[in-house]
C-alpha cells in the first residue's frame, strides 16, 4: 500500500484567513506568517494606521492582504468587517481573535469602565466575530478554524492587577470548548492558544515602567525568557491546518512551563 503523502499537513496554501488584531503584536505576527505560508489575509484592527501597515508590508512582500478598520467589540463594526472581508476573498476558511486589551488594578481599585471595557473587548469582542464568521461558515457548508487568543491568566490567577484581564480569558477559554460542541456538526473546529507573558506593545510598557512586573513574569516561567511574537505563530498555523483536523475544543497552553508548575 503506498501511504498518503503528508508533507502537506501543515499547508494553509490559498486559505482565506481574517485576523483580529492584525495590527500589533501576536496578532501581526500571525497576519504575517499566514500570508508566508500561501494564505489570503483580512487584517483588521481599531488602528489604521497598524492594520493598514501590516496589508502594506504583506502586499509588499508578494502576499495577499486587505486592511480592515474595526472596533471588534461594535457588532455593526464586525458585521461590516466580515462582509468586506467576503467581498475580497469569496470565503473565511480561517478566523484568528487576538483583538485585546489590558487595563489594570488591583481589584479593590478597579473601576466598572476597566472591567467592561477589557470584558467588551477581550471577551465580547471574540464572541461577535466567532458569530459573524460561524454564521457565513455555517452557510457555506465547509467548517472551517477558529483560533482565539487566551491567555496563561485564563487557566491559573496573576498577582498583577489583572481580576478583569483574567476573567476575560477564562470566558474566552469556556466559550470556545461550548462553541467546539455548538459547531462540530459543522466541522468548524473551534481552539485556543493560551501564551504566557509575551514580549509586544500589551506589555513593553508596563514592564519598562515597573521592572519588579517583569522580574515576576520571568520567575513563573522555567524557560527563563519572555515568550517572542513568533514563538506563538507555530501553534496559530497548526490549528489552522489539516494536521489539527481532529483538534477541537481544545486550549494550546504556550507557556514555556509556566502552567506546568
Ligand atoms: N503579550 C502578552 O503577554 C500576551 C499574553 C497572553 C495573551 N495575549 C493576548 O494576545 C492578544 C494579542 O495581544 P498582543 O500582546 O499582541 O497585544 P498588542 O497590544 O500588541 O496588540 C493588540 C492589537 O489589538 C488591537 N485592538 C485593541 N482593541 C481593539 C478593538 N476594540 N478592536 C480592534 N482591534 C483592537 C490593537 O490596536 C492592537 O493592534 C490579546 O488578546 C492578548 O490578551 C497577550
């Protein structure tokens, strides 16, 4: 018997990918790598400035992406972001969530515009468009990947200020095991990727302004360094190739040990 060639497992050649958050950090650094890797991207994000710099860069380089502006937690703005989305590749084979914010303090101090604020964004915002995108992958009738930004902060607490941040992740950790379930009639595939601290605009500042945060950080993770952007594009093109086909419901902790302790 000759056996199935899988040298192209991991292949997201010619898919259709939207990505949230395209304009910074994780989010960036998967629009880049999709578009690497043969995908056609829709880069939204609230800055135009980012989202547009991002299609330029990837344009630039031979690839195949639209700049999409986009409050993800307004679902008149994420309606809209999925149609124009439709309107330049036909489909949305691939969804990533990394749209997110942190606002912190401790809890005793926190006020109710930080926990809706970072709830709406984080959380609502990632339900918004696993709805839009679900919707249109339900139609079409031919799955599809869900991929949505957790975090470490969802599976185990901080000691940074983070109550709001936390319990955004934890919800974005439960909605996407119900969703998994929702749609598996679908063969939608619905994943997270939980990363630990990881080196972007989220976290540059805060860790230039109070070491003492960053010294904590790097004491919980045993790999002893800060997680790069691009430690977690590996997981973000698993999960959305044929090599996660059976892969649903599932959180990818990215944690260089951090959760193992
Ligand atoms: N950096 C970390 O340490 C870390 C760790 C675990 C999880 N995460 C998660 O990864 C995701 C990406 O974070 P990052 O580190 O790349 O941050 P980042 O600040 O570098 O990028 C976030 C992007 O989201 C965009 N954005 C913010 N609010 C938006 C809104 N309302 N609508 C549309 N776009 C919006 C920003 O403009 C920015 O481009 C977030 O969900 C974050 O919670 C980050």
């Amino acid at each position: 018997m000759v056996e199935k060639d899988l040298r192209g497992l991991f292949s997201i050649e010619g898919k259709a990918a939207l990505v949230t958050g395209a304009g910074s950090g994780l989010g960036r650094a998967i629009a880049v790598a999709y578009a690497q890797f043969g995908a056609r991207v829709s880069c939204v994000d609230i800055s135009v400035k980012d989202s547009e710099a991002v299609c330029d860069e990837i344009n630039k380089n031979g690839g195949d992406a639209v700049a999409i502006v986009c409050d993800v937690s307004r679902s008149e703005d994420v309606r809209r972001a999925v149609e124009v989305s439709l309107g330049a590749f036909g489909a949305i084979d691939i969804l990533v969530n990394s749209a997110g914010i942190g606002m912190r303090s401790t809890a005793e101090d926190m006020t109710d515009v930080m926990w809706d604020r970072v709830l709406d964004i984080n959380l609502k915002g990632t339900f918004l468009f696993c709805r839009e995108v679900g919707r249109h992958m339900i139609e079409r009738g031919e799955g599809g990947r869900i991929i949505n930004m957790a975090s470490v902060g969802g599976v185990v607490g901080l000691e940074t200020g983070n109550a709001n941040y936390c319990a955004s992740k934890g919800g974005v950790i439960a909605m996407t095991k119900t969703l998994a379930l929702e749609w598996a009639k679908h063969k939608i595939l619905v994943n997270a990727v939980a990363p630990s601290h990881t080196r972007t605009a989220l976290i540059e500042k805060l860790m230039e302004q109070k070491p003492e945060v960053k010294e904590y950080f790097l004491n919980n993770i045993p790999l002893g360094m800060l997680a790069e952007p691009v430690h977690i594009v590996g997981p973000a093109i698993f999960l959305a190739s044929e090599a996660a086909s059976f892969v649903t419901g599932h959180t990818l902790i990215v944690d260089g040990g951090h959760t193992a302790r």
